[in-house]
C-alpha cells in the first residue's frame, strides 16, 4: 500500500508538500500540484481521512455501493442489509454508481479513505480485476460482492442461482411447446445474467434444439431502455415466450405491448425475474413472476461481511449462490399462445413522405398506437433531404397526390408555400386553443409564414455542446489547462475558448491529452456543413444577410467567422469535415474526442455510442457563442388530400401528453412542452433542460427566394457558403477572396 512519502518520491517534492496538497493546508504551485497528482493517480495512493483516528476509532460503519435502487429487488436488498447492520450496532451509508464504472471506482475509494469497516458491492465493472486487487485485496478491506464480482479474484460472493433459475424456466416452457424465447438482460455480461443465459441455452441444447440467434436483446436496466427495446425490436414480430431479469425490465415490455395491443399471457408468455413478494398486488396482471427472496439475500451478505470484519486477513472467502423459490414449485405456463397476426384490412389509410431521421422513425413506432385507435394504416415512405424536398413538388403538382402528409425542413417554409405546395392549416391551428398551450411556442411559431400556418412541428431541437465532464473536472487535467492558458478549464462561452480547449485535447498539440482530438465536425451532407459555418458566422456578428435582408457575406465579421472554423478543422481527425455525423457520435462515444456539437433530437445516439466507462460523465452546455441556428421538421398537408379529418385526429394525438413522453424516450426530444416538465425523462435526458431555452435564442435560415426566372431552393443558398468554405481548404483562395466569390455567386444565383 503506497503511503505519503511514496508519493513524495514519485513526485520529486517533500512529505510535506504532498500533505499541503492532498489536504488543502497550503498553497502549493499549479506545476507543483500537477505532479503530486500525478504520481498519487499512478501509485493508487488513498489518503485514509481516519488515519490519525484510528486507535480510537469506535464509528462502524459499512458501505454499500450500488448502481441505483430503482426497482424493488434492490430496495428490498437494501433493507436486509440494513436490517442486519443495525443488529450488529453498524451503520450504513449508501452510494449510488448509475452503472458507471468511473465512478463506482471513486466512490469505493471514498470508503476507504473514511475507513468504513467493510463494503457491500453490486459492482458494474466486473472485469475491473486490478482494481478490486489493488484497493480491496492487496488492503485487506472486508467485502462482499452481490449479483457480480470481479472475475478471477478470490472474493466473497453471494447471488442468486440465474443459471438454475432460467435452465428450469426454459426447459418447461420447451415441455410446453414452447420455441421462439427471447432473453432480455443486461448487455455488460455481467455474472448473474450471463449466468442466466448459459442456463436457458443449455436447456435447448439438453433438449436437442438450437437457441434462436438474434433472442438475447441487451438493454440497460431501467424501464425506458426496455420499451425503446422492445418498440424497435419485439413489436412487430412478439416471441412466444420472454424472460426478462429484472422488474424494471419487465415494465418496460409490458408498456411497449400495451401500447400495441399485444396480450400477456394471450399472444406472449413473458416471465419475470422478480422478488418475493406476499401480495398478489404487487405483480403485474398476466405476467409470471418469479420468488426471489432478496431481503434474505441482504441479511446472508451482512453475515458473511461480519465474517469477514472479525479475520480481515485470514478469512476463507465465501461463494455462495441462493436458489429462487420459483425451482420447488412447478410452473403454472398458459398455453402455446397463438401466433401474432397484425390486422391487415384498415377502413382507412394516412400516407407520410418523410426523411430517415431519428424522431421520424420514433414516430413511426409510435403512430401504432394511432392506428389501433382509429382502424387505420398509416405509411412512411423515406427520402434523402435533396430527394424529399423534390418529391413534395412534383407531388403538389399532381392532380391526386401520392402522400397525404409531408415532412418539410424548417428552412424550406416560404419556398414552397410560395411554391403553392402546402395547405394552408392557419383555421385548422387556430381553432383548437389547445395547440398554442401544447407545442413549444418558437416551434409552432416555425411554422408561421406572412401570419399564417402551413404545418405542425414534429422535430425542433436546439444545438448543444456535449463534453466529457469526467476530462473537464479532472483535478490533474484542469492543473494542466491552467498551466498552459492561465485560466479554468470550463465548457466554452466562446468559439475562442472552444478552440483553445480543442487544441489542448488533441494529441498533436499536447501529447498529454487523454483523448486524440478535441472535436469532431460531421459535414459530409452540405446542409450540416452550412450549419457549422452559420453558428461560427453569426457568433462573430456576421452571416449571408444583414439585418436589412441584404446579402453581406465578404465582410469583416464573415472573416472572423470563417478563420475560426478554420482553426477549429486542425484539431479533427484529419482535418476532415467529410465524415457522417454518425461517425462524430461514434468518435465521441468511444473517447476519441473531448467535445461535440450536434442536436438535442440526436442526443439519444450519443448515448448509445457512448461507453459505459463514460455514459454519466456527459456534459451539456449552451452553444459557445449563444447563437444556435433555428432547425426543426414540421408536418404538413398535401392541398388535395381527402384525409383531412384524419389528419387532424393525428396531429392532435401527436400533442397529447403520453405521446409526447413516448415520443421524447425513442427519440430524445419533442416539440410538446409536456416532457421538459417530467422529472423522470429530465433525470434520463438532461439536456432537455437546456433545449427551449436554446430554440428560443436560436437564429432564423429564413433566406430571400425569389430569383428573377425562378424559387431559389434554400439548400443553394447555403451551398455557396459550403462552396467558399472548400474553396479556402483546398488552397484556390484566401478567406478574403473565397467570401468575394461567394458573394458574387450568390447574386448570380438570384439573378
């Protein structure tokens, strides 16, 4: 165990210094600091708070450290190991990880340091090996691991018996006919549920059958991952039989089913992991649940750990696995449930042309519900954005249009409805008071053109910038950035500041950065290249128009601009801005980048892309520069469509309330004020706090339209800057001369 004055060797500084620094006794210098830090993160050196206290130490207290107690399995875990605590005369102080492995390392170094007398863990990072050998054996701390432990150590250990459990589950409901089984669990192969799949694998293959591939779904223990889960994966096609390994889990299946009229047990068998629970109402109605006695499971941990408290040191560790008291009573199974035939013949139809956006397909999903409602089909046929915007104009031309309702970009508005494309819904809006107290002001406000309406907002996120907090709170690192910039290492208030930060997290500037780049740009569409030159533009004063709507691109703003975006192509990976923006998640998910900007609609793929190493430790900031540009979709009405009562039913469902939560957990995001309301989907997706307040601040891409021959599409409008953007990359000209040219080549295009 490395103490004070191992430190101070690594470090190169006295005993002393090392003691002004860990405890706060004494101003110490930045580099000095930078050091000592340095060498206490490679030592693994825990300042232990209690040390000076020890011999008359007389707190007991004992640790637990689990990943959150959002269901009753874990809550009543918790109680036992309460219970059994206050028999012993200990105390019990609680933390929660959030299933992030980072952070379950802090906090069980926390425990250490407060000298707690043994630690309760239902860990997340299993095959953190080294650091359960360095902090917990090598030290000798008293411990007990619960459900997971690190592989390969000689650990206590209790859980309960998943591979019993799921053999015996799987091989009756085989008996019973049973096939087409799907697993749902955890996807960090962690001991109790990749236990429980051995068990239900080797009941097929005991009974001569092979395991359907593709049935293990993996989904994050919380309700909402499941239904997402289950809406994308299970509902068009539902198995015969679903395990699922915990009672959120379960829930969230048997929203996602309810939602599309599929009956447990009357189509899908789904069976539950769950606790032992005496009252009937505690179970969801058709579902089978499991007897998992937890609270006795918390009592047996607390026995073990009293152990292992009296021997720290020579106590045989205990391995140990509770069976569930489902396995001594046959299961009562409904019978093979007959197969799933979605209905067919509908009274009517609602055709949608759209573009594949994250939000679009949510929708998609969702309307299942609509269609149940109201016995009708509704379809979406995709486009890409170039495609889509064309689609909608020879479709508005056609005596009988193909599609009933378009998707059309906030930006596209006054072309086609001076395009005569749109119907104009302004009665439709105004007289329902409900829409203007359900939609986001700004994004109903969107779809606003000359005071009258031409669609409802569907899409209507704002710019964000995520960052790694767990990199930008680093003791060792804001020590580092202060050295070199003299100030605090803070999400950026500026495109200055954010260029400064990049560069400091990009290898080839500072070979110390623990990421290889400081951002990334996703431009490989030109519309989202115009995007990212539009915010650096506008923040420096500038962009295609003056405040008059005349055209001011060559001026000295547009320079600033233009060079700051510029420098901030030098610290992405190979200066590339032709990259898919799936990739810039990709990059930004596994570590690669400190910093992204992109859109609060696509912030659910940032969190699919992200490690678990990570997931808690992202950040969320306003644009640097306050000026995010005004993106969204609205869905408007074909001028010939038949469907108009329909329609209306539809948009109104799509302002109702549940749809509006249904809509923000597929898709991140709504254009409904209902979720930025929700605590629950406001602890899941953070950044909802921060999206009105940036489509409020956020600038029009309103362009002029009319050439003097012919509509000017917007996508030509920002083609030009993209053109001058490239122009400079490629070395034909200077920031100078590219912005002369972009302003001469767009009054040629509206000439």
């Amino acid at each position: 165990m490395s103490n004070l004055k191992d430190v101070a060797a690594r470090a190169g500084v006295s005993i002393a210094t090392v003691s002004y620094c860990v405890n706060n006794t004494k101003s110490v210098k930045a580099e000095t600091r930078y050091k000592v830090m340095k060498a206490i993160e490679e030592l693994n050196y825990v300042p232990n708070s209690s040390a000076r206290n020890l011999k008359s130490n007389t707190v007991k207290e004992i640790g637990v450290v689990f990943p959150d107690i959002d269901d009753n399995y874990r809550s009543e875990l918790l109680k036992g190991i309460v219970s059994r605590s206050e028999d012993f005369g200990y105390s019990v102080t609680v933390a929660f990880s959030y299933n992030t492995p980072k952070l379950e390392s802090k906090i069980i170094q926390q425990f250490i340091s407060k000298n707690v007398s043994g630690l309760v863990i239902l860990s997340c990072q299993p095959k953190n090996q080294t650091f359960y050998q360095k902090n917990l054996i090598d030290k000798g701390i008293p411990h007990i691991f619960i459900d997971n432990f690190p592989q390969g150590l000689d650990v206590n250990f209790l859980a309960f018996d998943d591979y019993k459990t799921c053999h015996y589950l799987t091989r009756q409901l085989l008996e019973q006919g049973y096939r087409n089984i799907v697993l749902m669990t955890d996807p960090n192969n962690l001991f109790s549920d990749y236990d429980g799949s051995c068990g239900a694998m080797d009941a097929f293959d005991e009974a001569g059958l092979k395991f359907p591939e593709g049935n293990i779904i993996y989904t994050d223990n919380t309700k909402e991952s499941a239904f997402r889960k289950s809406m994308f994966q299970l509902v068009n096609h539902p198995p015969q039989a679903i395990i699922a390994f915990s009672e959120v889990i379960t829930r969230g299946i048997v929203e996602a089913f309810h939602l599309c009229n599929i009956k447990i047990p009357e189509t899908t068998c789904l069976i539950s992991l769950g606790e032992e629970c005496w009252n009937n109402s505690d179970y969801i109605p058709g579902v089978i649940h499991t007897s998992r006695p937890a609270y006795t499971l918390g009592i047996r941990s607390l026995n073990v750990l009293m152990e292992n408290i009296k021997s720290p040191h020579l106590y045989e560790k205990v391995f140990y696995l509770v069976q569930d008291n489902i396995i001594h009573n046959k299961v009562t199974l409904p019978s093979l449930p007959t197969p799933f035939v979605p209905p067919t013949a509908h009274k009517r139809s609602l055709r949608i042309l759209a573009a594949n956006l994250p939000t679009i397909l949510s929708l998609e999903c969702i309307s299942k519900d609509f269609e149940l409602q109201n016995d009708v089909e509704i379809t979406f046929e995709y486009l890409n954005f170039h495609d889509l915007i064309q689609e909608i104009l020879a479709d508005s031309k056609r005596p009988t249009s193909n599609y009933d309702v378009y998707l059309f970009d906030v930006s596209w508005l006054t072309y086609l409805v001076n395009s005569d494309a749109l119907l104009d819904i302004t009665d439709f809006i105004e007289t329902d008071k409900n829409y203007s107290k359900q939609f986001l002001k700004k994004n109903l406000q969107n779809t606003n053109y000359k005071g009258r309406y031409y669609g409802v907002p569907i899409i209507g996120g704002s710019h964000i910038l995520f960052y790694r907090k767990d990199l930008f709170e680093n003791p060792n690192i804001k020590t580092m950035f202060r050295k070199k910039h003299s100030i605090s290492l803070r999400p950026p208030k500026t495109w200055t500041e954010f260029n400064g930060i990049a560069e400091f997290f990009t290898k080839e500037y500072n070979p110390e950065s623990p990421t290889d780049y400081g951002t990334a740009v996703g431009g490989a569409i030109s519309e989202e290249l115009a995007l990212e030159l539009l915010i650096r533009l506008w923040s420096f004063g500038g962009g295609l128009y003056d405040q008059n709507n005349h055209l001011a691109i060559h001026t000295p703003q547009n320079m600033k601009g233009m060079q700051n975006f510029l420098e901030t192509t030098k610290y992405i990976e190979n200066g590339s801005t032709d990259v898919t923006t799936d990739k810039t998640f990709e990059d930004f998910g596994n570590g690669k980048t400190a910093m992204i900007i992109s859109f609060s609609e696509y912030a659910a793929k940032i969190r699919k892309s992200i490690h678990k190493d990570i997931i808690s430790q992202i950040g969320y900031s306003m644009l640097p520069g306050q000026t995010p540009a005004n993106c969204g979709w609205h869905l408007g009405i074909s001028k010939t469509t038949d469907k108009m009562d329909l329609i209306s039913d539809y948009f109104h469902w799509i302002a109702q309330r549940q749809t509006s939560y249904y809509m923000t957990i597929l898709a991140s995001q709504s254009t409904v004020h209902y979720p930025y309301e929700n605590h629950e989907l406001l602890k899941l997706y953070p950044w909802l706090a921060l999206t009105e307040e940036g489509i409020n601040s956020s600038k029009s891409r309103i362009y002029p339209y009319q050439g003097k021959n012919r509509l000017i599409l917007p996508a030509e409008v920002e083609s030009v800057l993209c053109d001058a953007f490239h122009e400079i990359r490629a070395g034909e000209s200077d920031i100078a001369g590219a912005l002369r040219h972009a302003h001469n080549n767009m009054l040629k295009l509206f000439s």
